[in-house]
C-alpha cells in the first residue's frame, strides 16, 4: 500500500481514488499492486512507473528516446528475453544494462547474470515499451523461431479458426502443422492485428523473408530473426491450410479466405497467393469487424459536405457515383450511407466482389464471375426483387453501367463506385464506357470523389509556427471557413501511442459534385472533364484540396499528407 500513498502523496491519486485503488489491490493478494492499478485502470504506465522506481531505489528511463547499443545485443538468450520481457540496452565494462519492467522478479536478472556471465544493471521501463523494443531488435516471432530451431515446443494457440481445415499426411502438410510453425503464423496475424494492419505483405526475396503490415495506409517492415528463412515453405503451407488452398500447387496464383478469431475479436483475412520469382507472395487483407463502425458521423465529412450528401442520398431515384482509388475508402463511405437510410420500410440489395462485411437488415449478394454471376447478371435479377436501394461494388464495363442506368430509371436509388481521379470525370468516365449522354446526364444525381489521409495522434499533438516560404503554393492565406487569418498549425511529434510516426487512425478527404441543369447540359454535349470542373466550382464545389486543407487548419492532418494524397489545384 505504500505505493498507493505516494501516489496520492505526488497528487495522482485523489480521496476516494486512494480507498478504491487500495481496496483493488487487497482483493488481489498474489498480484504486485503495480499490476494491479494498471490493469484496473487507475493510472496509466507512463505515470506510475517513475513512481515506482524511486520506491525501489531504481533509475527509470523512457524507452521511446532511450538508445540501444548494438553490442548490448551479442549473445544475449532470446529465450529468456522473451519469457521474461527483459531488454539490454548497453555493455560497459562487463556490466550488463538492462530494462525490465518488474522490479520484483529477481530471479530473472540473475538469471540472465549466469547466462551472460555479465554483471547486470537493472534499468524500470514500461513493459510495453520494452516488448516493443523486443520485436524491434529480435524480430516478430523471435521466441518463436529461437523455439524452432532449438526445440521444437508445443504451443498454444491464440488465434482461433471459425472454420474446420483440412490437411493431407504429405511431408509438407507435416511440417506446416507443426505446433511451433501453427505458433510463428499465429504471432504474425496477432501482430498486425493489434497494430491496426489492414494488409500483411509476405515477399520472397533471394536470401531472405520480408514481412511489412500496411498501417493507416502505409507499408511498415518488420524486424524478423534471420533464423526465419528456412522456415519460409512451412510459413507459406500453414498460411494455404488455414485458407483452404492446395498446398501442392505453386505454378498458379490462388484466393482464399480465412475466418479466425484473434483475442476475441472477429477478424475476415482474404489471402491472394501468386507464383515470384524467388517463392510464393503472399497479401492478407485483414477486416477487422470489430474496429469498423459504418457511420457518416465518423468518415470525416465537414458539416457542409455532411449535410448535402445526406439530402443525395435521400432521393428516391438516381445513381450516386463514389470514386477514386484502391483502398481510399469507397466502400466505408457506402456502406455508412447505406447505414443511415436503412430502416425496416426499405428494401437494400447489395452486389459486391467481394463481401467484405456482413451488415444486418441488407441483402448482400457475392458476385461468381466463373459461373456466370456478374455485376450485370445479378443487377438484373434483383430488379425482379422489389427493392428500393441497390448499391453496385463497382462499374466496370458497359452492361453493368447500363443495368444500373436501367435501375434508376425505373425507380431505383443506386449507389456504385469508379476508378476516376476527381468527381467531374465520373461523367466523361461513363461516357467513354459508351453510355449515352442524356442517359448520364438524367441520371447521374452526384459523384462523390475521395481519398484517406492519416490523423494526428491525440497524445503527442503540438502546435507549431511554419515558415511561409515552406508551404505550398495554393495554401490559403486565411481560414477557408471563417475567413480568419491564422498563425498555427498542427503536428504530431511521436510517441507509444503512434510507433514514433506522429499519425494514428485516418480520415476522409471528400470532393462532392451535385448535378445540376447547367452541368447536364454540359454531359449532353460531351465536353471535356475540366469544363465540367469549371462550372461545378462556380456552383460551390469543394475540391479535394480544399477539403484537406481546412482539415489541416482544423487540427486534424498535416500539410504532407494533403500534398501525399491529392494533386495541386490549378484553377
């Protein structure tokens, strides 16, 4: 209880804080009080582990600016790192600094003394942090490989299959099932799970295995043990098993889905497998249903935009056009839309390729190209279906683009995506696919054209004064909103919270284009996509730009992000 008053002593613990904490910890009599307010919530680790040192007469240090000598590394047991979440940090002299994040497990410095033959230094830091510096420096799944290549121990799985998988009693099927293989491919996905992946890249290279997750949109390399390379086919064979793939066929790519369970959270991982030429590259499209929450609110939209796209989408009739590229957010920004005008008088059919989330009170159809099931096909047939919405996954080609004319026509609402840069070139788009123009121009109500840029983190957000020569060219002088002159600006400095990146999570950049007659006039005589630019700027559209710079005056995003993600405006 001590801990408990000096916490309180140094004001972070109030009153009734104090009882509570101490009642916490009494109820929990085989835990250190220190784990114990941690994981009650009392109090976050960077706030109470500089206490703690000064009561076990230690010195703290914070692992986030703290560096690590290579030669701290030589020698030093991965096993025992790992087991007991121990990171040496530098080597003087035979003495031996180390980081740990218990200071009552004694037992597990002398150890490492005997094993080393070092004299060691303990060091208090945050054990997340010293488990981040683990797979830093050791890799992911360093335990894992170390046990591999020494061992060979059962493990425990922590991922959980939602659906039964088969194996045959081939050598390599053998091999992949492997408890501690089933372990190293469970440590990936756990991984890029709790990093908030929405892909994992797996590249043969000519001497090596690269592992990279695609976080807030940005591949990211993973630290791996060299050790890892010779278990490169047994990674491959455990990842086509669990995909339902055939493990014996490495000439020809191959799609697969995995349904699993990762810490309770439900998570779909579309696989794609294709031939290279060192090995097989694998890409896993992690969709994480537990993190995704379908709601205008949430997308980013400036009141403005929010308020007019939600009056599109109320219309009884018309196509509504969402574009831009792979992985800008299309499909969230529809299924959101498809989410706010769902209620039980209105009948919504979706045609998608695929099916990434199932959404409750929505009939959601998977397109089977090699069967026959199209876009068009099944947009032909659900017309037969009585409903009120349809959503379309993408416009490909003519036929599509003519079914889903043909359904707004006759009373529909449809919601579709395209592959166009901007929201004026939706139109020119459907026309060179060969749609007539008047049939474009009366239905077409609105385009939609967005991109993601990454936010920045709440917890290391500073504010600081640029340098005007520095900004671009077409940054505005005063706030476009209030037309107020401004002085500062935003940015992240890194922290835990971020990986050290200054950015965490994303939001939209949004470009909205309502038709109007003027601008139906124009699709009819089939002009240029900038003259249509031209008009629907006079009419008050927000360019993508322009959305992503108020954003930036907002707090919310960076100027490197905007100029990432979108072209400079030239008019």
């Amino acid at each position: 209880m001590q801990l408990i008053d000096s916490l309180a002593d140094r004001g972070l613990f109030s009153e009734s804080e104090r009882v509570r904490a101490t009642e916490a910890v009494a109820a929990t009599p085989g835990k250190p009080a220190h784990v114990t307010l941690i994981e009650k919530g009392f109090i976050k680790e960077e706030a109470l582990f500089p206490v703690l040192a000064d009561e076990y007469g230690l010195e703290f240090i914070d692992l986030t600016i703290a560096t690590v000598e290579p030669a701290a590394l030589v020698g030093i047991p991965q096993k025992l790192i790992h087991r007991k979440n121990l990171m040496p940090l530098a080597r003087n002299n035979g003495t031996l600094v180390v980081a740990t994040g218990d200071p009552l497990d004694s037992y597990a410095l002398d150890e490492l003394g005997t094993m080393t033959g070092l004299h060691i230094h303990p060091v208090l830091a945050s054990p997340r942090e010293i488990a981040r510096l683990i797979k830093t420096h050791f890799g992911v799944g360093g335990d894992t490989v170390s046990a591999l290549v020494h061992e060979q121990k059962s493990a425990k799985e922590d991922v959980e299959l939602l659906e039964d998988i088969e194996a045959d009693d081939s050598e390599l099927a053998k091999q992949a099932q492997d408890a501690s293989v089933v372990k190293l491919v469970n440590t990936i996905l756990i991984e890029a799970a709790n990093e908030r992946a929405s892909d994992i890249h797996i590249e043969h290279e000519e001497q090596t295995l690269r592992i990279r997750y695609r976080i807030d949109g940005l591949l990211q390399e993973q630290r791996l043990p060299p050790e890892i390379n010779r278990f490169q086919s047994a990674i491959v064979s455990r990842l086509k098993i669990m995909a339902r793939l055939n493990i014996a066929e490495k000439r020809l790519p191959q799609d697969g889905r995995i349904k699993m369970k990762v810490q309770g959270r439900e998570i779909d991982v579309r696989v794609s497998i294709i031939p290279m030429t060192h090995g097989e590259g694998i890409v896993m499209r992690l969709l994480d249903k537990g993190r995704m929450v379908f709601s205008l609110k949430s997308v980013g939209f400036l009141p403005d935009t929010a308020t007019k796209f939600k009056a599109l989408i109320d219309r009884p009739h018309g196509i509504v056009l969402v574009t831009g590229p792979t992985g800008s957010g299309k499909s969230t920004t529809l299924y959101s839309a498809l989410n706010e005008i769902k209620d039980e008088t209105t009948k919504i059919i979706t045609v998608e390729d695929p099916v990434e989330y199932q959404q409750d009170g929505i009939s959601q159809i998977q397109v089977h190209a090699k069967i026959g099931l199209t876009f068009a096909g099944a947009l032909r047939s659900i017309l037969r279906h009585d409903p009120d919405v349809v959503l379309v996954g993408e416009i490909r080609d003519l036929e599509t683009a003519q079914m889903a004319i043909q359904a707004s026509l006759t009373g529909h609402m449809v919601f579709s995506t395209l592959h166009t840069n901007d929201a004026p070139s939706a139109f020119t788009r459907m026309i060179d696919m060969g749609v007539e123009p008047f049939l474009v121009s009366s239905t077409v109500e609105g385009v939609m054209a967005q991109r993601l840029v990454r936010t920045i983190c709440p917890e290391c957000k500073s504010v600081f004064k640029p340098i005007p020569e520095e900004l671009p060219i077409d940054f505005p002088k005063v706030h476009p909103q209030t037309g107020e002159p401004w002085e500062l600006l935003y940015k992240g400095n890194g922290c835990r919270n971020c990986r050290q990146s200054g950015y965490r999570g994303r939001m939209g950049l949004y470009e909205l284009m309502i038709n109007s007659d003027t601008l139906r006039d124009l699709v009819v005589q089939r002009v240029n996509s900038s003259v249509i630019r031209m008009e629907a700027l006079k009419a008050g559209m927000r360019t993508l730009r322009q959305d992503g710079w108020i954003k930036v005056l907002s707090g919310n995003t960076t100027i490197d992000e905007v100029g990432r993600t979108t072209a400079g405006d030239l008019s």
